[in-house]
C-alpha cells in the first residue's frame, strides 16, 4: 500500500506541475507579450483587452503529454533493463505504467485541444461579426462565401469524430446492453454512440464558446460541464481497472498462479489507487481554470474563442468519455437543444433575470460602475454611457 500512495502524491505533484504550475506561468508570461502585439477589442466595459489567452490549453495540453511520455519512458527503459541482464523486476518498476499519473493523462484529448485553440485562434484573428449563428454562417455559404466560422464548425466537428472513435469502440466497458451484443447490433450500436459521442463534443464545444461574451464566464460554464464529465471519468477509470484486475486473475489462475499482475494494485491497494487517480484528475481537469482565473476575470487578456473552444471541445469529451449510449442520447439532445436555443434567445439576458446566475455570473469580475455603465445592462452592451459592441461581445451568437 505504501507504494501506491507514493505513486500517488507523486501524480498529484505531476498533474499539479504540468496543468496548473506550467499553465500559471505561462499565462503571466503570455499577457504582456499579447498587450503589446495586440490593441484589443473593446469589451462590454469598453476596456480595450488583447484577443489569445486561450493559448495557454496549447501549453497544458503539451506539459500534459510531455511529462506523460517521460513517465511511460522511464516505465519501460526499467523494465527493458532488468530483462536484458536476466534479473527480477522489482514490483515498483513494473507498476510504473500503472500509477495514477499514466493511468489518468490518457482521457487528455491532446490533438482535439490542440485543433480547438488554433481553429478558434483563427476565427480571433480573421473572423468578423457579420455573419453570426448557424444560420448566419450557413447563409454566407450559400452565397459563395466560407466564414472563419464555418471552417471552426468543420474542423472541431471533424476533430470530435475523430476523439469520438475511441469513445465508440470502448463503450463496452460502461454500456452492459453493447457488451452483451453481438453482430450487427453491436455495429448498430457502436455507430449510434460515435455519432453521439461526436455531437456532445462538438456542441458543448460550441456552448462554452456562446457564454464567452463577459470575463470569467466561459470559465464558470465550464466547471460545471467539467465536473461532471469528471465525475464520469473516475467511474471509468475504476471500471477500466477493475476489468484488468479480473482479466490478471482469470489469466493467473489459469497459469496456477495466484492474484493479479505485480503491476495492478489489489485489496486494500485499490481504494488508494482509486482515490490518488480522483484527485491526480481533478488537477489535471481543473488546474487551467485555476491558472488562468486572475487573468481573465482581471481582464488583463481574453480567452477568446482559442480557449473557450478548447475547454469546450475538452469538458465534452470528459462528457462522453465514460457514459452509457442512453446518456450520451440525453447529453447529445440538451446540448443542441441549448446550442438551437442560443438562435433565439439572449443567454445574457436570461443570467440577468435569474439573480443565482447573475450573482454567480459577476463573482470577481470588475465593477461594470468603473466605465459608467449600469448593472444590469443590456445584452449587447450598448448601453447609456457604454460603448457599441465590438469584439467577442458584438459575436455572441457565434458558432464553433
């Protein structure tokens, strides 16, 4: 036991280093460079703040895979090693593959994240607001024009079928009506989650990226969204786990050996390997929200649609990862319920006529009193003594 609880305060310090530390710095690093290269859009104060804070998930996303590779590196050199000179491997070097850090960087959508913050840096840099919503984008094509909108809705949607695969393939795991299918009602259902699993993605991608219209608010959308995906993946992670523990039994007893593999952990192993891998996630899944919180509600520099797509594009694939194909049903249908209601009806207007959402909506944001505008102002932000809507705010029915 006391191997795994080393392995995991060593994970949590990884996952802590690589999604909250590095991010941190990066993002303090980040801002003045932005400041200067950039003049900024006006946003809902009429304070002028530079577009690209997003690029930080590109940081996280790297820090993420790079440290993942080296504990995966090391994992296999010791073990190589110790075969080659004929020795035993000792216990520790061959659970290395398993710890809580390696066993939980593997739902980090790496290549879906990365494509989000560059297809919504894009839009930042050369998109207009003249062409806004689905239908707006759709209208420019039919006149012989393709949006910076309309390439994000294909890229993150292509980048959300491709993260989709996997999702399809193993539901298995956490859907016992697949698992116990065969034929063509397995591919039948298998096909019916990928398509779900692609909508939940894409659309909640989308979502984020609709509430990014004041600072903090993308943020807070996402931690609701992302806890629980989170809380999802954790029972995935444990049910990955215990299928392996099960499968080394049977192949043990098989063989006339006894217990489970030296690398999994058993008995009363298990609960600490489960807890260490719940927080090592929730680090990893939540350190950019830690990291990135000062400067955005600060209003030093905007996510944009570079990070608000990208935690999107994330939170949904946490979404998706670990559900059953009944609740990816449910997710995929509230998530383009509420991307079709975004068409009609103002979300800004709807959190400033609900106080819970208002007053959870303006925690540690800056006085909309400093640049003489009212409290509840209108959702464009035209209001008296305001500025005309420009930026993000002027494109806040834009799509992903």
């Amino acid at each position: 036991m006391t191997m795994w609880i080393v392995f995991g305060l060593i994970s949590v310090a990884l996952a802590a280093l690589a999604a909250w530390v590095v991010p941190a710095v990066a993002a303090k690093l980040l801002v003045p460079t932005l400041a200067a290269r950039d003049t900024g859009a006006l946003n809902y104060r009429g304070v002028p703040v530079p577009h690209g804070l997003g690029l930080v998930w590109v940081v996280w996303a790297i820090a993420i895979a790079a440290l993942s590779n080296v504990v995966s590196f090391a994992s296999r050199t010791f073990v190589t090693s110790a075969l080659a000179t004929g020795a035993t491997p000792e216990r520790w070097w061959m659970a290395l593959g398993e710890t809580q850090f390696a066993s939980t960087v593997v739902v980090v959508p790496v290549l879906l994240v990365i494509g989000a913050v560059a297809l919504g840096l894009a839009d930042d840099v050369f998109g207009g607001g003249d062409d806004k919503g689905f239908r707006g984008h759709l209208a420019a094509l039919r006149q012989g024009r393709l949006t910076t909108g309309m390439v994000k809705l294909l890229g993150i949607g292509t980048l959300a079928l491709v993260s989709a695969t996997n999702i399809a393939s193993s539901i298995g795991h956490f859907d016992p009506m697949i698992d116990s299918s065969t034929g063509w009602t397995n591919a039948g259902y298998t096909v019916l989650a990928w398509v779900a699993a692609t909508l939940v993605i894409a659309l909640t991608a989308n979502l984020v990226n609709l509430t990014d219209l004041r600072p903090g608010r993308a943020l807070k959308a996402y931690v609701p969204l992302a806890l629980v995906g989170y809380g999802m993946t954790v029972w995935g992670l444990w049910k990955v786990l215990e299928g392996r523990i099960i499968t080394s039994a049977a192949t043990n007893a098989v063989s006339g050996a006894t217990g489970v593999s030296p690398g999994l952990p058993s008995g009363a192993e298990i609960p600490v390997w489960v807890i260490g891998s719940a927080v090592c996630l929730f680090v990893l899944v939540f350190g950019p929200v830690f990291a990135l919180w000062r400067q955005d509600l600060g209003e030093r520099a905007m996510l944009g649609d570079a990070g608000a797509n990208a935690m999107g594009a994330f939170a949904g694939f946490l979404l998706a990862r670990s559900a059953p194909l009944w609740l990816l049903g449910v997710f995929a249908l509230v998530l383009l319920a509420l991307n079709l209601a975004s068409e009609r009806v103002s979300f800004t207007a709807v959190i400033e006529k609900t106080p819970v959402l208002r007053w959870i909506d303006g925690l540690g944001r800056l006085a909309p009193e400093a640049s003489g505008m009212s409290v509840h102002g209108s959702d464009d932000g035209a209001q008296a003594g305001g500025p005309a809507p420009q930026g993000d705010d002027a494109r806040r029915d834009d799509v992903s």
